[in-house]
C-alpha cells in the first residue's frame, strides 16, 4: 500500500509549499490511508517534519500538546526553515480545538513557519471542534473510501470483487480466505471504529442499540425503512429521535449513513424515512452467510449487493458537491437521485429485467436534467462506478 499515491497527496503537497496562512485538516474514516498520505507527503516534501499520533495520550492530558508543539517550534527555530508538525487522530486530546487554536495564534503573533496537520477519523467530532475555535483558521481535506479504480489499479481488484469486498485497502490480502476476512472487517475495522471513534468520544447512553443499529443498517444497505418499522426488530430501541442521532454519529465515522428521500420541499426531504447505505460494500458483506461466489450465484442477493455499491461509489463523492438521495411514491421508486450545481438526474439499476416504470413517473412529474437506467443492454454498474458522477450531468 505504501506505493500507492492517491490524488490527494498533490493537493496537501501543494498547500505546503505555499505561505503557512491555514491549518490543513485530514479528515476521513478510518482504515482510508491518511496516515500513509501524511507520511508519504512528508516524504515527497522533503521539508524538516514531525509526525506524531495522539493514540499515545492518556485521557484527559492537556499539557502533551504543548510539548508536542513547542518541540517542533524549536526544530523551526534552529533550522531557520519551514517546519511541518503532523497529528494524527488528533480528536482523542482532551479540548484539542481550542489548545490547537491558542498555539496556532501565537505562532501567528511571533511569524513562525509551522505547517500544521491534522488529522482526525471522526468528522462529526473534527468539525464540531473546528466550528467551536478554530472558524478562518483551516483548511478541510476530506479523505473518503476509496474508490474502484484504486482498488483496481492498487490490487488488480474486478468491479465484481470491489462490488462483494469493498474498498478497503488493509483488507485486500484476505480476500482468497472470506472467513478470516470477515473476521477482520468485523473486528479489527468495525469494532475498533465504533468503540474509539463513537464510544469512547462521544455520550452514548445505549452502546448496545448503536452497535445493532450498526449492524441492522448494514444487512438493510439499498434499502428503505423507516425507524418505526427498525424501533420492531431492535432490542431497547428507545425512540426515533435516539436512532436518528446515532445513524449521524454513524454516519460521522463513515461507517453507515441514511440516504433522504428527493422532493422539491427540503422539509419533507429531512423527515423522511432513510434508505440505509453503507459507506464500503465490506460493511455490509462481512455480515453476510454467503460467500462471494454464492451471491454472484443469487439475482436477488446480488443485485442488492450491486445497488448497494453503486451507493458506495456515489459517496466517495459527496464531498465535492454530490447529494445522494432516493425517489418511492407508493410501489414507485427510484434507486439514485443526484444533485449537482442546482441540477438533479435520476438513476435506476437494474441487473437483470430492466423496468422504468418508477422512473417514468418520477421524470413526468419532476423533469430532471437527465434520466438513466443501468442495465446489462445500456450502461453499465461495471461502467458507472469507473465515472465521476458529475460527468453524468
């Protein structure tokens, strides 16, 4: 993995050879390879640097920040040069955004080189304390999953292996033996994400009900349910409100998030009932009892599983400006509608029988910019997954 350079390595790279005026922020889920990115752009840059990960604090101390900092501004000092000082998982000190926001400023008031890097793998938690202390002081680079043609190109990976495994590159050694890659994902991925990251930094008061939310969410991955109908199959669910709060802390985490329901009225958007959709295919699959070959072997299994990646791939891009929302009206439904620079389209995947029906309705009564079915006879999910969505508007 180390040899592989995703694109946003030349952005970082390029921000640091610019005047230090804004603290560069990482955030992205984890297990995505910003720590590799961190490292390798430090590499590349060649500039004098400090790499440190906060996993080493000990709850609830401050002071390990001013130490971290005043020993990089002292490499600076003594150099004479630009310094770069990186932190990684930077959420887990106690108050860090406004520590991080106290330093910075004096080193604004003394005119010193520091490039700082953070890096943080909870966005809900990273934004919150960036939007508390640190408004005009940074820049946001939003890391997401990765997408198939990395996977591809990194690992040799087919649509159909990204489309069952997903796109985690720490996993992609374990795709000839399922079970132990199941085992992975769950544990080492899924677990680790959800206790560090949900558990441990934020007030959870049914630390049960997240996690079966979790897993309930994924199995459901391209598919519509409204909390009523999950508060059924959960144990303890408390009520609705509670679930909406922890699929956002989920969501956060990039772990697993609730599609809107498209209309015109952004209200009746935001109380509508979510359509599940994982934010990498392995959260969904680690769960399953079939192994690839068998869901290959299922229409009705794999086409969810093609559905539901399609919804991965339109993620990765959501942070450039593409809303990912759902269209149902009685029996009629629509799998994607996307938002782009003030346009919408709607997409239906179909990898068997192609039916419109649910499309016609929704393009006579909305008329969006442009319609598409997926399909084996038009184009493609293999096809559709290798596009930036904005090309399709």
């Amino acid at each position: 993995m180390n040899t592989i350079q995703r694109s946003y390595l030349e952005t970082i790279k390029s921000r640091l050879f610019e005047p230090v005026r804004q603290i560069q922020v990482l955030a992205g889920p984890r297990q995505v390879g910003k720590t590799t990115l961190v490292r390798q752009v430090l590499e590349v840059s060649k500039m004098p640097n400090k790499y440190i990960s906060a996993d080493v604090v000990a709850v609830g101390d401050q002071g390990w920040l001013n130490v971290v900092w005043n020993e990089a501004r002292i490499a600076q000092k003594t150099r004479g040069t630009t310094f770069i000082l990186a932190i990684d998982e930077i959420q887990k000190v106690f108050q860090w955004s406004e520590k991080v926001k106290q330093l910075w400023d004096e080193d604004r008031a003394n005119n010193l080189n520091l490039h700082v890097i953070l890096l943080g793998s909870s966005r809900l938690l990273l934004q919150q304390g960036l939007t508390e202390s640190l408004a005009g002081r940074f820049e946001l680079i939003h890391i997401p999953h990765w997408r198939f043609s990395e996977m591809n190109k990194a690992f040799g990976f087919s649509e159909e292996e990204y489309a069952w495994f997903g796109a985690y590159p720490g996993a992609a050694y374990l795709i000839k033996d399922e079970d132990r890659w199941k085992q992975y994902i769950r544990e080492s991925l899924i677990e680790t994400a959800i206790s560090k990251d949900l558990l441990m930094l934020t007030r959870v008061d049914k630390p049960a009900l997240l996690r079966n939310l979790f897993e309930l969410g994924s199995s459901y991955s391209g598919q519509i349910l409204s909390f009523t109908k999950l508060m059924g199959q959960l144990q303890d669910a408390g009520n609705t409100t509670t679930l909406a709060h922890y699929l956002r802390l989920l969501d956060g985490a990039g772990l697993l998030t609730g599609l809107p329901k498209f209309a015109i009225d952004k209200a009746r958007t935001k109380s509508s009932s979510p359509r599940f959709q994982v934010f990498n295919n392995a959260l969904m699959n680690c769960y399953r009892h079939q192994n690839f070959q068998e869901a290959k072997a299922n229409p009705e299994v794999w086409g969810r599983v093609v559905e539901s990646a399609v919804g991965c791939h339109f993620l990765t891009y959501r942070e450039e400006g593409i809303e990912i929302l759902y269209y149902r009206e009685g029996a009629d439904e629509v799998d994607y509608i996307l938002t782009y620079k003030g346009k919408f389209i709607a997409l239906e995947i179909k990898t068997n029988k192609p039916q419109t029906k649910g499309l016609n309705k929704f393009t006579s009564k909305f008329s969006p910019h442009r319609t598409y079915l997926i399909s084996p006879e038009g184009i493609t999910w293999q096809e559709l997954i290798k596009l930036n969505p904005a090309e399709l508007f």
